[in-house]
C-alpha cells in the first residue's frame, strides 16, 4: 500500500500541474488520508495493484491525455457518452491500473460527487469516503478496516475538511432507505469484528473509537428526518435478511 500511496501522490501533483483535477477514492484514498496519523506499513497488507480516482465530466478528456501522456491506455475514446460514469486504463507492468469514476461513485448506490470533487486535496471528503465503503456489496475485510480507520482516526462534526461531515451523510441516507437500511447495518458491525478485522495492528484505542463513532454515527441517521420518498420505499421494501456479510472473515 504504501507504494500505491507514494505512486498516487507524484501522480496527484503531476496532475495539479498539468491543469486537471483528480481526486482519491477507495482504500489508496483512505491510506492517503490516515497517513499522517498512522503507520501504513503496521496495517495489513493488501494485495492491490489498482487505484480508484474521480474526476469531473468536464474535465474527462483532459484527464484521458493526462493519463495517455504517462503511458496509459484507456477502454474508450476520450469523449465519454452521457451514460458511462466509469472509464478503465492500463499500463501493465510498469504502472498500477486506475478505475477513473466521472461525476459519481456506483459500487452499489449512486453517489454524486460532481459537485464535492474539490472540497479536499487529494481525496474525496471524508464523509463521501465514509458513504463509498458503507454502500461496498459485498463488505470485504478491507472495507471493514477502511471503515475502521476513517472513523478510528477522525473526528465527526458539521463540515468537511479534518472531520467526518455528518450532516452529509444524514442528508444523503435520509432520501433513499436502501442506502439508509445498508448504512445502519454497515455501521452495526460489532466492536469484536472490528478488532479481528484490524486490533492486532493498530493501537486498540483506534478500535475503541471507531466503534463509538459508529454507534454515534447511527443514532444520528436514525434521528434525521426522511424524505417522503424514503418512507415510500422503506414501506416497499423487504428486511427479511440481513445485509452485512463481512467476506473474509
């Protein structure tokens, strides 16, 4: 990881330079994120050669020559449809391989981010990389750790920056109950999962206070008035089985 971490910040800054906003996402956006606070190279390995960034409509095809410019090759033209959100590039062996999102996020609900790109440096917000891992089907040990570390190492409060936005995640999770039902049960993982997933690696005060302000975090989106349209669904829409299968564990 710490590799990935190192890769990603020169390619951040070439891109800065180059006049083209890219941002973080995924478990290389959250290790960029904690290291100033922890040890990556204490964390469990991870077995990744390929890194999750998002970029703006507006700007695809001036990432796309970005990315052609340090050898990469992309799976479409550099005009992306109105309907792909989505763009792949290789550059097998030398480079990691990049998924590039344009304008949201779909691991399994839609989230919007053309608008937030720019909040923080290098990353997506901490609030929207919250929302990305609790929306993972499935919930890998690596999301649980991700998760783990997010809420672990930061503070929650009303605004982005250093702080997990709560008002963010509530507004989004208060307009659509699936998401709602999957982020409660996502932020029900128990203390003890927690722990094995990450304690015997990192200081168990992290442990400690991801659980609290998981728990926290819950009351809240259980607090947040909802939508019309949410009551709508949570009506139509069954909760017979259990969402959280952590795989790997």
């Amino acid at each position: 990881m710490e590799r990935l971490v190192a890769f990603g910040t020169d390619l951040l800054a070439a891109a800065e330079a180059a006049g083209v906003t890219l941002r973080f996402l995924g478990s290389v956006g959250v290790a960029l994120r904690c290291q100033d606070r922890i040890d990556l190279a204490v964390l469990p390995p991870r077995n990744r050669r390929d890194m999750d960034l998002v970029c703006t409509s507006r700007q695809f095809r001036s990432v796309w020559k970005f990315l052609a410019s340090l050898g990469y090759q992309g799976d479409m033209q550099p005009v992306i449809p109105t309907n792909v959100k989505r763009a792949s590039f290789g550059c097998r062996p030398r480079l990691p391989d990049i998924d590039l999102y344009v304008d949201y996020v779909d691991f399994c609900f839609r989230l919007d981010l053309k608008n937030r790109i720019d909040i923080d440096p290098q990353t997506i917000t901490l609030a929207d990389l919250v929302l990305s891992k609790l929306q993972r089907t499935p919930f890998r040990i690596a999301d649980v750790q991700d998760l783990c570390l997010l809420l672990g190492l930061f503070e929650t409060g009303g605004s982005d920056g250093q702080c997990i936005n709560v008002d963010r995640i509530c507004d989004v999770t208060s307009r659509d109950f699936r998401r709602y039902a999957k982020a409660i049960d996502r932020l029900g993982v128990d203390e003890g999962v927690l722990a094995s997933s990450i304690a015997a690696t990192v200081n168990s005060t992290v442990v400690a206070q991801a659980f609290e302000n998981a728990s926290f975090l819950k009351r809240k989106l259980i607090a947040q008035p909802k939508s019309l349209g949410w009551r709508f669904q949570r009506r139509f829409t069954s909760r017979e089985t259990p969402l959280v299968t952590v795989i790997g564990l």
